[in-house]
C-alpha cells in the first residue's frame, strides 16, 4: 500500500510540473494553452472528462490526493505524512526548477497541499475533512477567469 501511494503522489507532482510546463507555452497546442501539457492536466483532473474542471472534479481529486498522502489509513495527515507530501512536491518543483509554471495551475495546487493551507483547527495534523473544505479555495484559485470551470484559457494567466 505505501509503495502504491509513493507511486500515485509521484503521478500527481507529474501532473503538477506538466501544468506548470504548458504554461509557458511549452508542448504547443491550439486554444488557450496547453498542449501535451494541459492535456495531462485535465487527464488527471476532469474526472468526469467533460473537457473541463469544475470544483466538483476537484474536489474528487483532491479525496484521491488525500488517501495517497495518508499512508496508514487513519483519516489524518500527520507530521510523517506531511513530510513524504512536501519531499513529494520538492522533488518535482526541484525538476521544475528553470522558471517553468510561473503562471499556470502547478505552483497554486502544490500550495494548496501544505499544513498552512489545510489546517483549519490549528492542531498540526490535516483530516480528510479539512483537505475536503480546501477544495473551493483552490478551485477559485486555478479558475482564474472565474467562469466556474477551468479549461485552456486559464492556462499562463496571470
């Protein structure tokens, strides 16, 4: 199970260098943005795969996110886990490193996966039901031209 979840959080930080990639316009593509890149994006994201993603895809996804950072199961992401989440995210920020993603969506979903952003009681443990609160926060800062949905034209706003 851990070494499952390892993988699945390696795909999600995936997910996040490749968004942060398209954003300034690497992959090519046609619309808004995007290419391979945003391509990925939405392949992880638009759960439904309607082509756009709505709070209610990422809320599902951010539940998904949250049982791979919760290794043993308890419904909680304490200090451990906290840790595996932010050397997860490191990792992949250090392969991003070249200024890539100023402007899209992987820099602000990275963000959204920190103890700071989570933690509304302040007890230094993030619940299911914190991260899960979470989600329209994000979802409003990713939709950056609040249409209710992110698609292409968010990708490289600033």
């Amino acid at each position: 199970m851990k070494r499952l979840s390892i993988i699945a959080a390696l795909s999600l930080t995936a997910f996040a260098g490749a968004a942060m990639a398209s954003s300034h316009g690497q992959g090519g593509g046609g619309g808004g943005g995007g290419g391979a890149q945003a391509a990925h994006f939405f392949e992880e994201w638009d759960m439904n795969e309607d082509g756009a993603v709505t709070l209610a895809d990422v809320s599902a996804r951010r539940a998904e996110i949250f049982d791979m950072f919760d290794l043993n199961g308890d419904a909680t992401i304490d200090a451990a886990e906290q840790a595996n989440m932010a050397q997860t995210i490191a990792g992949q920020e250090e392969n991003n490193r070249e200024g890539h993603g100023r402007n899209g969506p992987g820099p602000r979903i990275h963000a959204a996966m920190t103890l700071a952003y989570n933690d509304a009681d302040g007890d230094g443990l993030i619940t299911a039901a914190e991260f899960a609160a979470a989600a329209p926060r994000l979802f409003a800062e990713i939709d950056r031209n609040d249409d209710g949905q992110v698609n292409r034209l968010d990708f490289g706003r600033n």
